[in-house]
C-alpha cells in the first residue's frame, strides 16, 4: 500500500498532520475538499446575490428570501420587570418556560422541555396544538407555586414558532410552508396562534398568547437585553434563519397603520435563498439530499449548513467513496445505508478527535455504525470529510451575515451578533471559521468590529420580553 502525505492546503484545512491512506486516498480527498470549498470569490458572489435578494423580499410579497416584518419595533432597555411564559416550537424539542424579568440585565427561569413524537409532525395540526397545550398545562401545575393560573390569573405567553409564518400583528401569522422535517396537515395558511389559543379554551387553561415570535427574534431581543448593541440574532441548530433590525423605510412593502417608528425587526426566512440555484455550489451529495426530502427545491441554503441536514451530506459522501471502494474496503453497515442514518451530532465528535489513532472516530465507525473494521486512512477520510461539510456551512452562514452587514451599512461599525444552535455552539471551529470566512470577503480589519455572541435558549427568553411588550401595549390601548 503506497503511503503520502496530503497538499499543504489541504492540510492546513484538515489538520492531518500525515495522512495515512494510499494515493487513490489522497486523490479522493483533494477532489472532496475542492467541491466542498467555498472561495473568496464564490463567498463575494454569494454575497452580492444576497443583498439582491433581501431587496426583493423588502420590496414585495413572494419573494425567495421573504424578509418578513415581525410587528416588534422597540429595543429592550434591560429593566424590564415581570413574569411571562414562553413556548419554543423549534425542531426537535418543545421547551416551555416562565421568566422573571429583574431588571439591570438580571432574570430567573424554570424551564421544561418535551420531546415530540414523530407522529405529531405530520399528524393534523389540532393534533400538535392540543400536544402542545397539554405541555402548558403540565408546567403551569408543576411550575406554578404562587397558584396564579388557579385563580384564573390569565398568565400571558410569547410563543416562539421557528417556521416561516406571514406574520400579520404582533400574535397573529399564518403559516407559509413547513419545514425541519415537519408536515403537519390543516395548517398551512392558517392562523397558528388561533389554533393554539383554541386548544388552551378547550382544555381551559388560562393563558393568552400576547406574541407570535419566530426564534431569530426572539434570539435578538434576548440578547439586547443585556447587550444593546446587538444587530442580528441567528440559528444555527436543526434549521437556520436569521433576524436583525431594519428602517422602516427600507420595507417598501410596509403598509401598516400602527404609529410611527424608525425601525423594525425583520424576520429573514434566510434558508430559502437560492431556490433558484444561481450562487450556491451545490455538490452531487446536496442535490442527492434534496431529491429523497420531504421539501424537494425548498430550502436549499438551510440544506446545506444546518444540524438537521449535514450529518446526511456526509453519510452520502462517505457512501459514494464506498461505492467506489476508497473506503472500508468498499464495506458499509446498516445504518450507512439508511437515510438519516448517520447523525450530524457524530460529525462533532470526529471533527473534534485529536487522538493519534482517531479513537472516537473509529469508536462511531466500528461501534456505533458496525461498520466491520477501518485504518487509519479510513478514519482520517472520514474525519476529513466532517471538516470540509461543517467548513462550508460557518462559511455560507457568514456569507448571509456579510449580505445583512454590506445592506445596513454596518461594515465600519461594531456589530454584536447573537448565535443561538447547536451547530454553531457544539462544532469544533465553527466561529472560528465564520471569523476567517468574515475577514476573506472584507479584510481581516472587520474582525475587530464585527463580535459574535453564543446566546444559548435566547429565543424563548426573547418571546417572553416581547409577550411583555405586546402586553404593555395591549393595556395602553384598552385600559
């Protein structure tokens, strides 16, 4: 078996002091690392492509990127006061909460959080609302020692829905299209919070859902709480999406009637971005992805960084390389062959082995997939592929964050933004990537200005500091 070392870029990329696979390897690898890079010059094109398309989602209705206005027009001063729920719809988890809001910054939380079944993602709507209330109802019991919901104290709940909503008062928005693997029937343009709301006066529990948040919102909102010069909230977890403020008069499709302000959160919906496949550079194992999910065409920008599609770009990586015999002596296991099959959280784990034998890789790869037996080469091609899959996405993601700070005219300001997932927060290297992505597409100076910020769970605490503004001004209106 002939032994070599890899390119000295590829390397640096990798972190492979001496590659251990035969030249067939070697090849393999370098051809991996080209489709899976994304270059200056593809980052700047992307860029571009996505200012044009934030400009068109501000200008109409129906565009690709739909920059949604989210009705939330206020910066928080960080001396708030109160208790609210929160209710995060995200992916894989319903987390509901109750904040206190101390002031100087400060609040306490008791939080719950509940799996969802599968069958509640693509049962009927009334199905997963009524889930979703019986959830409500078991925290209040718990959670509730002062015993304000007995008294039929209407206790008021900011409710994080982490889908694309047309979003028409601050708690109303009906449902545009589903995604992160949910398909519920009976939803789509309708009302989400009045279905909600119908399931807690069914079951009689006395709570008002003051505000319709999506989790990129809430993530901003959080954050300025503590941080006022925070511009952006992302997520970067199961699905991705990003929020930041916007001039009202740059909202051409604004027509409201509320009274005038200078500014608004936008809701980007930014992983629809290229649907029509303009910019991204989509490789035979993104396309092969898109093809076998539930959302053909949709999402694509999601598809290709986000933690509930990178593990499945990798099995389908690893797959073609044992289909062509450069792995595992073309050996495979059940669960590589099966979609879905090899879990996004397993790419953290491998990237993150700096074991000279790559024990925890062999680990996931022997132990936990069964696969028969692996070299050192294996693993290492293996590992490989993780970092050039996860690379991409903390470089695609900063081309979306590049796009947001080029349109506010943000470049030669500093820039707080806040980051909530499991990607960005659990992926070796990930900020240190979108740092390196930041500073090839603008110089190495924006780096200074430009602070990313971990704002772990900021989207229900978000919600709950809108729920309390909404509140606020539903009283003013209606004493």
């Amino acid at each position: 078996m002939v032994k070599s070392s890899l390119s000295d870029q590829t390397i640096e990329a990798f972190n492979i002091p001496e590659f251990k696979g035969t030249l067939e390897q070697q090849q393999a690898i370098k051809e991996l690392y080209k489709q899976f890079t994304i270059t200056t010059e593809r980052a700047r094109i992307i860029v571009n492509q996505f200012i044009k398309e934030m400009r068109k989602g501000l200008d109409h209705e129906g565009a690709t990127v739909a920059m949604i206005p989210s009705f939330v027009t206020g910066r928080p001063t960080g001396n708030e006061k109160g208790k609210y729920l929160a209710l995060d719809l995200g992916g894989t988890n319903l987390r509901v909460c109750e904040f206190e809001l101390k002031g100087d910054g400060e609040f306490a939380v008791r939080q719950q959080k509940y799996i969802i079944a599968e069958e509640y993602k693509t049962d009927e709507m009334r199905q997963l609302c009524d889930f979703i209330a019986d959830c409500v109802d078991n925290f209040i019991t718990e959670h509730d020692p002062s015993g304000r919901n007995n008294g039929n104290e209407q206790l008021q709940l900011g409710f994080t829905f982490s889908f694309p909503v047309n979003q028409t008062a601050i708690n109303r928005g009906t449902l545009m299209h589903w995604t992160k693997g949910f398909n519920c029937s009976g939803a789509i343009n309708k009302d989400v919070v009045i279905m909600l709301q119908d399931s807690f006066l069914r079951k009689n529990i006395h709570v008002n859902i003051a505000a319709l948040v999506n989790d990129t919102v809430g993530t901003l909102m959080a954050n300025a709480y503590r941080y006022p010069e925070t511009t952006m909230g992302i997520i970067l977890g199961t699905g991705t999406n990003a929020a930041y403020y916007e001039k009202l008069e740059n909202i051409k499709k604004w027509n409201g009637n509320e009274e005038v302000f200078e500014e608004m959160i936008v809701n980007m919906e930014w992983g629809a971005f290229d649907r029509e496949r303009c910019v991204l550079p989509l490789t035979i194992y993104d396309n092969k992805l898109d093809r076998e999910s539930i959302n053909p065409h949709e999402q694509l920008f999601e598809k290709m960084m986000s933690g509930m599609y990178l593990g499945e770009i990798a099995r389908n990586a690893i797959l073609h390389l044992v289909d062509s015999r450069l792995l595992f002596e073309g050996e495979s296991a059940y669960d590589l062959n099966r979609q879905w099959g090899f879990e996004t959280s397993y790419m953290s784990i491998i990237i993150g082995d700096n074991t000279d034998d790559l024990e925890e890789v062999r680990h996931i790869l022997e132990e936990v997939l069964q696969i028969p037996s692996t070299t050192l080469g294996d693993r290492q091609m293996v590992q490989s592929i993780c970092l050039a899959i996860g690379r991409r996405s903390a470089y695609l993601a900063t081309c979306g964050i590049a796009g947001v700070l080029s349109h506010t005219g943000k470049l030669e300001q500093d820039s707080l933004i806040a980051i909530d997932g499991s990607v960005y927060e659990f992926f070796p290297n990930f900020e240190h990537h979108m740092k390196q992505a930041l500073g090839e597409i603008f110089g190495n100076d924006i780096t200074k200005r430009v602070k990313f910020n971990l704002a772990r769970d900021g989207s229900g605490f978000g919600a709950a500091m809108i729920a309390m503004m909404a509140h606020k001004v539903a009283l003013a209106k209606n004493p």
